[in-house]
C-alpha cells in the first residue's frame, strides 16, 4: 500500500511541476507588468520548480525561472492572513497556515491562497479555485478558465 502511495505522491509532484512549467512559459513576456497577487503566484511556481527531484531540464528549467524572475523585479513575495495579517510562507501546494493557525486552501490553477468568498471548486476532487479576478491580465484569465492541476476536472 505505502508503494502505491508513494508512486501517486510522484505523478501529483510530476502534473503540478508540468502545470508550473507551463504557466510561467505562458505569462512569459507579460511577467513584469502583473500586479503583485499574479507576481506571487509566479515566485511560488518558481519555487515548486526548483523543489526535489525534477524531470523537467535542469537548464531549461534555470533559464525559464530566472527569466521570469528577472522581469518579476519582485524578491521577496509574501501572502498575508486575511484574518490577522501574520505572513504565510508557501509550504504545501494544497493548502498553508499562518502562524495562529489560520489555515486556507491553495487555489488549484494559482497556488495563491483562497481567502475570499466567492470562489470556484473543481466538480471532480472539490479543490477550490480563486474567483476570476475582473482586472486579472488576458494571459492570467486564460489559464484560469481551465482545468484542475490536481486531477484535470473541471473548475466552475
């Protein structure tokens, strides 16, 4: 049972590094012009990237992470608590906490923390999704009208 475990933990780390992989490729070009909400969901993937083991080129990988973080001109990127404004450092892709136990989900296409109402919810393993932002950039509003990264089911 702990192997089938263990091979499942592998392909979510493998679909979640490709669904990385191809949102930075995607917001690209357009990475220095987002607001700091999108600029902190970008430093997260660049994180999840660099994370473990990766199948992903170790060069490739590199060269799309700093060109992305260059035009980011964003360091340190931080989420706050809505409830108490303690700071939440990214630990899980799932979901994180903040220092008094204020725990929130992580969006399933964004990674940010879903922290208001309204939101959207996969219709097959009920992951949340942050609500599409009205003022989100083009490039941003094209990737949240698809699917789960954690299991390829509709997001409504």
């Amino acid at each position: 049972m702990e192997d089938i475990q263990k091979i499942c933990d592998t392909i979510e780390e493998r679909i979640l590094k490709l669904h990385c992989t191809d949102w930075l490729y995607r917001i690209g070009d357009e990475a220095g012009e987002l607001d700091d909400m999108w600029k902190i969901s970008a430093c997260i993937m660049c994180q999840i990237l660099r994370s473990g083991k990766t199948e992903v080129d170790c060069k490739k990988r590199d060269t799309l992470i700093e060109n992305v973080k260059s035009k980011l001109q964003f360091h340190k990127p931080a989420e706050k608590c809505n409830i108490c404004g303690e700071v939440i450092n990214f630990s899980s892709a799932k979901q994180d906490s903040c220092g008094n136990g204020h725990k929130f989900a992580r969006c399933c296409q964004s990674l940010l923390l879903v922290q208001e109402t309204p939101y959207r919810k996969c219709q097959n393993c009920r992951a949340l999704a942050i609500a599409l932002p009205d003022t989100a950039p083009e490039c941003i509003k094209k990737m949240l009208v698809s699917t789960c990264t954690f299991c390829a089911g509709v997001v409504v």
